[in-house]
C-alpha cells in the first residue's frame, strides 16, 4: 500500500468538509478527480474509507485510523515545511557559539538575550568546551561562530572586527606598583599572577607582554570568576591583567588602580569568525550588530582612570 501526502489531505479535506463537493473546493480540484482518488486509495487498502449513502459523509472504521495518522502527520509536515522554509528565509536556523575569550560571557549574555527576542526561531547555544578547539571546529561545522582575538588565514572563514580592547593592569590600591603611571614586563617579576584557568598562549598579557620579553612570575594562580579575581586583587593576594571594559566599574573604586602595559598601552581587536557562506544570514548580520552595538556601551577612555 502506496500512501501519499495527498491522501492524508482529502481524507482530512472530506472528514472537516462533511462532502465531496466542498472537499475538492478546497484541495483545488474536481469532484470527479477526488472520487477518483478516494476510489484508488480504498482499492490499495482492500477496504472502504467512508460509509455511503450517508450525509454527512461518515468515515469508516478504516477511514477513521486514516484520519488520526493524517491528524498526526500533516502538522509535523507542516512544521518542517515552515522550518525549511525559515532556513531559506534566514529567519531560522543554528547559531552554537565557541569563546576564545574567557571574560567575554559577561557581555556576550545581554547580546544573546536581545538577539533571542529578535530571533526565536534560532537555535542559540554557547559550547564553552569547543573553546580551545574552536576554529577547526567551525571548520566542522560543530559550531557556527566563535568569538576570538586571534585572526587566522583560513579557508572559507570571515573574521568579523566587533571591537578593540585594551588589557590593563590592575592591583590593589595599596600595592606598591600603584605608584607606576605604566606596567613593563619586568614588573611582574616576583608577582603572583592572577588568571582566568585557560592556556597561556590565550592570555594577552602573556602572548603580548611577557613571552615577549622572557618575563616569568613568581607564580600564577588560576581562578575562574572575574568577581573573584577582583576580590583576591583587593586583598592584595596577587596582580592581574584583565580586558579594560571587564573593569570599568573598579576604576571608580579606592580599593583598585588600573595602569596600561606599557608607556603606549597594547590594543587588542575582537573578532567574530563565522564560515563565509553563513555570514551574510539575516540572522548572523543581526547578532554581530548586536555585538557592536553593546561593545559601544562597553568601552569608556581608560587612560584618563591611570592617572
């Protein structure tokens, strides 16, 4: 036995119709085309559908086990259909994200909330896991963006500027480095470092200041939260070196002080690398506005606060 869609949908058509004639005003199609197909569908299933001779038309016993599986099926077509749809439109689709920057949940969140709003159609979730795995993991197609500060010449694979950033030193107001108007590498000699758990190479101030100059701490302790970072800093259990728009709020406070790297400062760019052929989705555009949009928020003069 051959069923069709279009068998599910007269028979549906002819139970929510009670006759043919109305049934065949809405499938768009004669009576005498929909008897006849209602005639080769009962003779593919060796039983009758319907009742005759009765008004309404009255489904069988049969008819009716149909009509539940046409009950059943068409509106999961139908959600597939619009979904294909979505993803023609670029309305709906798939955006797992991988983050490079550890500190950058804190604005990443209030992006993905506005954008959740714009876009509920789109499956939105963020694989922290993948992180130092990411790009070639994008590659795969195991995830569809990831935020990095560290552009690569891949094949296929935008790199989107959201915005530029600086990592500044920070340490308790009563540290005797708060005294430097700027932090060199050499300064970090006998420090203990705080950190965010994630490799070196993925550190600024490592890869952009003490790799450099073959500067190691005294020791370098791993924590996992910005807020308690902060906390052991102001305690003076340690120094740390954090993106500028992570401390904005500590510039107003006693207790911290915050100085660039050196006399000119380090700039860092964050980038959103996305495959070439998703960029341009509705979607994907809206979500790196977004990005850009918040970051304007995010980034205040920071060397006024040095002084």
């Amino acid at each position: 036995m051959h069923i069709e869609f279009r068998h599910l949908r007269t028979i549906k058509a002819i139970h929510d119709t009670g006759g043919l004639a109305r049934a065949a005003d809405m499938l768009n199609i004669t009576q005498s085309a929909l008897s006849h197909q209602i005639k080769g569908i009962e003779d593919q299933a060796g039983v009758e559908l319907f009742v005759r001779r009765t008004k309404p038309l009255r489904l069988s016993a049969a008819g009716l086990k149909m009509l539940a599986a046409a009950e059943t099926i068409l509106p999961q077509v139908a959600a597939l259909e619009a979904e294909f749809e979505g993803l023609v439109a670029g309305s709906a689709g798939r955006l797992h994200i991988a983050i490079e920057c550890h500190a950058c949940f804190e604005w990443l969140f209030p992006v993905l909330e506005e954008f959740r709003k714009a876009w509920p159609e789109v499956d939105v979730d963020i694989r922290p896991g993948l992180a130092f795995d990411a790009l070639p993991a994008l590659k795969r197609e195991e995830v569809d963006l990831v935020v990095s500060s560290d552009p690569e010449d891949i094949d296929e694979t935008d790199f989107t500027p959201i915005f530029d950033y600086e990592p500044v030193f920070v340490a308790s107001s009563q540290h005797p480095l708060a005294q430097k108007k700027f932090i060199e590498a050499s300064d970090f000699e006998g420090e203990t470092l705080i950190t965010y758990p994630v490799e070196r190479s993925r550190l600024d101030v490592f890869s952009q200041l003490l790799m450099p100059a073959g500067v190691e701490p005294a020791e370098v302790r791993q924590v996992e939260l910005t807020a308690v970072i902060l906390l052991l800093v102001a305690s003076n259990r340690g120094v740390a070196v954090l993106p500028d728009w992570v401390v904005r709020e500590v510039r107003y406070n006693s207790d911290y002080v915050t100085r660039p790297l050196t006399d000119k400062g380090i700039t860092r760019r964050l980038y959103a690398a996305t495959r070439s052929e998703d960029t341009g989705l509705p979607y994907m555009a809206h979500l790196l506005r977004l990005a850009r949009q918040e970051a304007v928020k995010l980034q205040r003069p920071m060397r006024d606060a040095h002084a």
